[in-house]
C-alpha cells in the first residue's frame, strides 16, 4: 500500500473493505478508520477510478479549499501569506498527508458565507447537508455547526437546513441499505459507535496528541476518567462556541475563530496539523486588521511560527515528544489565540465584509 497520502488512504482502503465485504473498524490497523458508515459508502466514488487520480481530485479539493479561504479573507495569495505558508510546517503536512481539515474550514467558513450572501431555499438546503457532511468528516465539527447556521437560523430558514441534513442523511442510508441491505447498516452503526472509544483509548496518550483531554489525563494520572473528561471537553466546547455566536452575532470572524479553536483544542484527537486552519484564519484576519498592536502581533508570529518549528523541526523527535507531553504546543495555540482576539478583522462580520 502507498504512503503518499496516508489520511486520505485510510479512507479509500475503508471504502475498499466495505465494497468487499470486509470489516471495516480494525483496531490493529497502526492508523484506524473512525469515520460513519455513511461517509464510508459515500467514499466508494473514488473506488471508480484509478487510485492516482483519486489522490488528485483529493488533492484538488485541499489546494481548492485554500485558494476559497484566501478569497474569503480577501487576501489570497498574496507573496506574503504564501511565504509563510511555505515556510509553516502544519500546511505542508495538510497537503503531504491528504488530511480533511482544509476543506472542513472551508466548507464551514465558505457555504455559511456563500449561503448568506444570496439567501435561497437550495443554499439554505446545501448550507444543512454541508453541516452533516461535516459532521461525518470529523465529529467534533458538531461544535462549529451552532456558528454555520447562525444567520440562516435568524433569518428564519431553520426547516431548509434541516431539510439539506434530513436529505442528505437519507441519501446515504437509502444507498448503503440498497447495496448492503437495512439489518447491516444497523449493524455497521453499532460496529462504528463501539469502535469509537477503543479508538479514542488507542490514541490518547500519544506524544503528538495536543488536546485537552491528553493534557488533563497526564496531570491527573488517570487514563480511566479519560472517556468521561473526553465527553465532557467536547460538552464544553459546544457551549463555548454556542456563547460565542450569542455574544457576537452573525456570521462573526471571532465567533468562527472561537469554534475552530474549540473544535480542535477539545478534540480527544489533536493532532499537530489539526490546528493548521485556525493559525490560517487567524494570521490573515492579524494581516488584514489596521490598529492592532505591534506588540500583539509580535507575540501572534512569535507563536505561530514556534508552533510550527518548536514541534519537531528544531527539537527532534525526542525533544518534540517532551514538548508536546509538557503542553507546549497547546500553550502556544492558547496564547495565539489569545493575541489574535484584539484584531479588530475579528470582529467584523463575514457576510457584509467578505
């Protein structure tokens, strides 16, 4: 098997298993497969073709998603931004690994705004299958949904995106029960759903793990609690960020930045390319503002690059191993976040600036 995009990869390998027949949650796998059932059916369209092209419409969608954020910010890819991306680790390896979470930001930050701007029955539909697809790339999504319907929802279009979720689900769940009939899609969801903590325990205390739960679980020296502590991280995620859209209204550039912070600090799952997207969103949202503080940008940069260099790069493996177990790399998002909430890009609202 190839390792050229070994993220994208465990996905394709998901959908071969479930095309033959083969089980599909093998916790022996070094890196196992976690997403739904219905992302696993819907993945076979890239068992359709051949395996080099596949990587290449994947890779299409990640370089797609970029270029879509860059147009949001109203930057793109200006010499600048496009330095330092070459320059920041965690991009690279979002494209070298053939991970999700550029398109998850973009689908999260562009289809909300897109809907917005042109409000319509089928945006507000594709604005609600956008939210479930989200969901089944990556669970802790859940926590940035409260944010991509915000403004729909206050405009009064909440049925249209129940609708587009409704819909979708049920595309998926009339497909997989044609190929594979209703009594297995039963069973496929109770496979996925006890996989899910086994999965979690797995990985957990890996040293390149940089999210709450990891950190609490090595202070307090109890991976027993580590489920509960995972559930509850999450649970106060969502509330935060659904405090955040209440504070900020709209479709608020802060109120996203909170989400995104959230969705990836309170993850049981965090690894380093993870927070790619949210040091991407908030270093051209810093680029962009005007009156912002040098020295709160000094710290900004100082920590996005640390960031980058201080996990591996500069420290080696071993040195990047004791980093991440003494919280380094979390403390460094925490504190980039932190300087970043005073731009004042932040607070604006995307859908009359972007």
């Amino acid at each position: 098997m190839g390792s050229s995009r070994p993220d994208f990869e465990i996905l394709l390998r998901a959908a071969q298993r479930l095309s033959l027949g083969q089980t599909v949650y093998q916790l022996a796998d070094h890196a196992e497969h976690t997403k739904a059932p219905g992302l696993t059916w819907l993945m076979q369209v890239f068992l359709l073709v051949p395996e080099w092209l596949a990587k290449g419409i994947w890779d299409a969608l990640m370089w797609g998603s970029l270029l879509w954020l860059g147009g949001l910010s109203g930057i793109g890819f200006s010499a600048g931004v496009l330095g330092w991306l070459i320059a920041a680790g965690p991009w690279w390896a979002e494209m070298r690994l053939g991970q999700t979470n550029l398109i998850l930001a973009a689908l999260s930050l562009g289809v909300p705004t897109w809907e917005s701007k042109n409000p319509s029955q089928f945006r507000s539909a594709a604005l609600g299958s956008v939210c479930l697809l989200a969901f089944l790339l990556k669970p802790t999504q859940l926590i940035l949904i409260p944010w991509m319907v915000s403004h729909a929802v206050s405009q009064g279009r909440l049925r249209w995106i129940v609708f587009g979720f409704l819909g979708l689900g049920s595309i998926l769940s009339v497909g997989y029960t044609l190929q594979w009939g209703w009594n297995p899609w039963v069973s496929a969801h109770r496979d996925w759903l006890a996989f899910l903590p086994l999965s979690e325990a797995k990985h957990l205390m890996r040293t390149d793990n940089l999210g709450l739960t990891t950190q609490v679980s090595r202070w307090v020296g109890n991976e027993g609690l580590s489920g509960f502590e995972a559930k509850l991280f999450l649970a106060l995620g969502l509330m935060g960020a659904i405090l955040s859209v209440r504070r900020w209204r709209g479709l608020s550039l802060q109120a996203f930045a909170d989400a995104l912070f959230l969705s990836v600090v309170c993850s049981p799952m965090a690894w380093r390319q993870n927070f790619s997207p949210l040091f991407l969103m908030l270093s051209w949202a810093v680029i962009q503002s005007e009156g912002f503080s040098l020295p709160r940008k000094a710290v900004f940069w100082f920590c996005s690059l640390a960031f980058s260099l201080l996990g591996a790069d500069l420290l080696g493996a071993a040195g990047a191993a004791a980093f991440g177990q003494w919280g380094g790399p979390l403390w460094l998002v925490i504190l980039a976040g932190w300087s970043a909430r005073a731009a004042p890009h932040l607070k604006t609202q995307l859908s009359r600036n972007f």
